[in-house]
C-alpha cells in the first residue's frame, strides 16, 4: 500500500503563534487607518502552502486596534450581504482581551467582529461592520451597536481595500497595561479564493475555540 504524503496534522497546529502589533499614535481619522507596510501580519498558513491573496495590517493605541486589508487576485464580483455576514466575503477578526489558551468556549472576554467591503445600503454598495457572538460561548461578551465600529472600503480592479477600526470601548476588558497580549486570530473569507487565516484553516474549529487562537502581542509605544 503506497503511503500518503499528507501530514496526519498541520503543521500549523503544532505552534502558537506570537507577533507584535504595533503601536501607532493615530489609528483612525474620517480617511481611514491609512497603514504603512510597516504594520502587515503574517499569515501561517504558508506554512501548508494555502494560497495568499490578501495582505493584513494591524495596529493598537489607548483607543481600540485598527486593521487594513488589500484582497487581490479576484476575477469574480465579491459576494457580501448585509443580512448574511457571516457567510459573506470579508475579513473576520477574534479577539480574547486575556489570552488564556486553556479554554475552549469563548468567555465574555472573547470577541468576533465581520468587516464586508459591501453589501450594506439600498444599492448594497456600502461597507458592513458588525459585531458576532462567538460560537458555543459560555459567556457573551457585551453586544457592539454597528455604528461604534468604523469601516471604510474601496473597490479595485482585482479585489478590494477595507479598512476597519474597533473602539476600546468595544472590547470588553481591553487593559494595555494589565494585559499586553491578547488572544487572536483572523479570517479573510472569499467565495473565489477561499479563507487566509492567521493560523490554522477552517478544517478546525478555531471561529468557537479561544484555545485555537495565535497572540497579538500590543508593542509599547
């Protein structure tokens, strides 16, 4: 019988992944978080050889963490629906504001925040920011009216840039001081080009399991 050459476990799910976001006195103003390549993240999910097509960027301040995403490599119109987030084309973002990887159900210091380039508006035309409960939680952190989240977007010839920012006040127990790190991870979710993630892929249950989730580790000013 030949042998498989399929590893019996991803290799991302071997390693907690650490990186630093960086801090940045200004994260947001009415033209977006405008972040230089200084600030990208990586995606490990070149460690299985998954295909990238977008590029994240990340950073924090006293007021909440700003993110910027460039999604190319479309040839497909991007599928979003204001009334179906969460199977929308977008970035998904989770955070634990105590980073504790010995727990599987989300606390009510686990977030899940969905930024679409488009689908809200009558036209559909508009970006969508909403909060999400996390999956299987036993406890859910406070509800974020959408208007508290800033989202921002732009079409491009082969995908898309949006732009987000999560206010401090949206992330219940966000303490820089008492707690630097925080758990995370990320989605960006294309019905064409499938999901880039922070860490592992969707073939694990990662969008319910704070256990799952990488470190964004909040580098001092």
């Amino acid at each position: 019988m030949a042998k498989s050459s399929e590893p019996l476990l991803a290799p991302t799910f071997l390693f907690r992944f650490s990186v630093p976001c960086l801090y940045r006195r200004s994260i947001w103003t009415g033209s977006g978080a405008r972040l230089e390549p200084r600030f990208q993240l990586p995606s490990f999910g070149e460690l299985e050889n998954r295909p990238l097509f977008a590029e994240v960027r990340a950073a924090w301040n006293r007021q909440g963490l700003s993110f910027w995403v460039r999604v190319q490599k479309k040839k497909k119109t991007v599928w979003c629906r204001e009334t179906r987030v969460e199977e929308s084309d977008g970035l998904n973002i989770w955070i634990n504001t105590r980073d504790t990887k010995n727990i599987h159900r989300a606390t009510r210091y686990c977030h899940r925040f969905v930024f679409l380039p488009f689908g809200g508006g009558r036209k559909a035309s508009l970006p969508v920011a909403r909060w999400v409960p996390v999956g299987r939680a036993q406890e859910i952190s406070t509800a974020v009216a959408p208007t508290k989240l800033k989202v921002l977007s732009e079409a491009r010839s082969d995908g898309y840039l949006l732009e987000s920012h999560i206010p401090a006040e949206a992330l219940t127990g966000f303490d820089v001081d008492e707690h630097p790190n925080l758990g995370f991870t990320y989605a960006v979710v294309d019905r064409e080009l499938g999901w880039q993630t922070f860490g592992i892929g969707p073939e694990f249950p990662f969008q319910d399991d704070p256990s799952l989730w990488g470190t964004l580790e909040l580098a001092k000013a």
